[in-house]
C-alpha cells in the first residue's frame, strides 16, 4: 500500500503526541473545511455517539470527503453509537460500517471488560485475528490512489486502530485485564462520563483532583503494557499540559465548540467588548 497515508499511526509509531479535533456537525463539507484547518491536525473523530453524523451514510460521505483532500490528510477515526455493554458481538455490524468506509480506525464509548474489548478487537480484524467480513468496494478507494482491494486487505489488520474508552467504574476497576487484550491499540479517556460515573462533577475545564489521580493511573498503565493512552480536552493550552505528560493522542477542540467560540469572539471584539471565558460544554 505505497500510497497509504496515516499521520496518527505515523506518530504512534515515532512515540509523538498527536494532536486532533472532535467532528459532532454532521456533513461532508464540515468535516472537510474542518480536517484542512492546520498542518497541526494528525487525526480527527467522527463522532456518531453523540455527535450529529449518522453511521450511514454520513460518516461515510466524510471519511472519503476528507480522505480526498490527499496525502496530508488527517487520519479518521469513527466514534461508533454502541456503547461498551453492546459489545459482546451486536455492535459488530457497527465497526464494520465505519471500517468499510474506510475509516483508519474506531472508537468505542464505555467498554468496562477485557470481554468486550476482545470483542471490540475481533470484528475490527479479518481473520486470523478477528471476525471481520471482507466485500467492501469502497473501502481501499479512502486509503489513496491506486490502492487494491488485495493490498488493502494485506494491510489492514497492521494498518486500522482500535481504541475503546475507559469511562465507567468498571473499566477504572478491569483497567489492567482490559489493557492485556491483545489487538487493542489503546485507551481513550473521556474525562466527562469518567467523572461523573464515579460521581464526580463534570470537568470545569478540568478535572476534580480525586479523578485527576483516576486519568494519571489510566495513563501510567496503558503505558506499562505498551498501549497508547487518549484523553479529550477542549482547549489547546489543557491539550498542550496533557501532551508534556506523556498522552499520545490528545483532542484539541471541537468544531462546533470552536465555531461558537469563534463566533463569540469576534462578535465581541466587534461590539468593543472582552470575550467571555469559555463556559462548561463540549
């Protein structure tokens, strides 16, 4: 696959932080202006959990619109609807919607077990290794030009992440059995359901010091079993303090956070007024 692209595989590989942005507004030529914004934008998230992009067509329509913006393209990775507990093989038809898209990845909210991440893994991965259907005439055209059908399916099992997020008491509590699923690329924090399902407030933009020392366990971990470790943050100053410490993939902002705050920004300034701070939101 000489032509294959994957700017966040690339950075796992070399040990670097990599930096994206989370895509909740639904359609193919948000997700494009979006995923060309900066050179700075290894990968984005598709986000059809609670985001506004259905699994068919929409994620679809914008992992190849954005796959079309050439060789710089971000990578894609699809949050899919099916949460961890759904994960015992029914949300397989999920995974492999987005795969077949041509995604270079998937995301999968609220996994508790090392069960249902092995099951997350296996309808990710052709066999051998997993369960994974193959017929799909769309998939390699996301991965470049001139990518076959046979080199897609040589290399997709290296190529394509999996990731599930660790944000219930139960993954908190499974975190070492969950991390030993072999196939699983990694962990994805998300400090909002992880702070309020231990009972906890939202973060405020940051976390209570109480779940705070729950994310650095998380992090050490994953790291300790060779995983990469993911967190969501919502400003790049919270995005570049998690990248010192040691996250490899960090969420920057989201599109329709950035355009409201855009938006409020340059409304104030033409008011002659200051810019409120940044509220709790997404």
């Amino acid at each position: 696959m000489s032509t294959l692209t994957h700017p966040l595989l690339t950075a796992f590989r070399a040990s670097k932080p990599a930096f994206g942005a989370w895509l909740t507004l639904p359609g193919f030529l948000s997700a494009r202006t979006a995923a060309s914004a900066s050179p700075h934008l290894s990968w984005v998230v598709i986000d059809c959990e609670h985001g506004a992009t259905p699994l068919q067509p929409g994620a679809a329509e914008s992992v190849h619109a954005i796959a079309g913006l050439g060789p710089h393209a971000p990578s894609t990775i699809v949050r899919i609807p099916a949460t961890g507990a759904c994960a015992d093989g029914s949300a397989g038809w999920q995974i492999k919607y987005v795969l077949d898209a041509g995604a270079r990845g998937v995301l999968v909210p609220m996994v508790s077990t090392a069960a249902q991440a092995k099951s997350v893994v296996a309808a990710a991965r052709f066999p051998p290794a997993g369960v994974r259907g193959f017929g799909s005439p769309f998939t390699q055209l996301a991965w470049g030009p001139g990518v076959s059908p046979a080199e897609y399916l040589a290399r997709a099992n290296d190529a394509v992440l999996v990731l599930v997020q660790i944000e219930t008491p139960g993954g908190v509590q499974n975190l070492e059995d969950i991390l030993a699923v072999d196939g699983l690329d990694g962990v994805f924090i998300g400090p909002y359901d992880l702070s309020l399902s231990l009972g906890y407030p939202a973060p405020a933009p940051d976390p209570v010091p109480e779940v705070e020392q729950v994310i650095q366990r998380i992090l050490a971990s994953a790291h300790a079993k060779g995983k990469k470790c993911a967190i969501y943050c919502t400003s790049g100053a919270q995005a570049a303090k998690r990248a010192q410490e040691g996250f490899d993939m960090i969420n920057v902002t989201s599109d329709s956070g950035a355009m409201a705050e855009s938006l409020a920004r340059n409304l104030a300034a033409a008011a002659g007024e200051e810019a409120g701070q940044k509220g709790f939101g997404y």
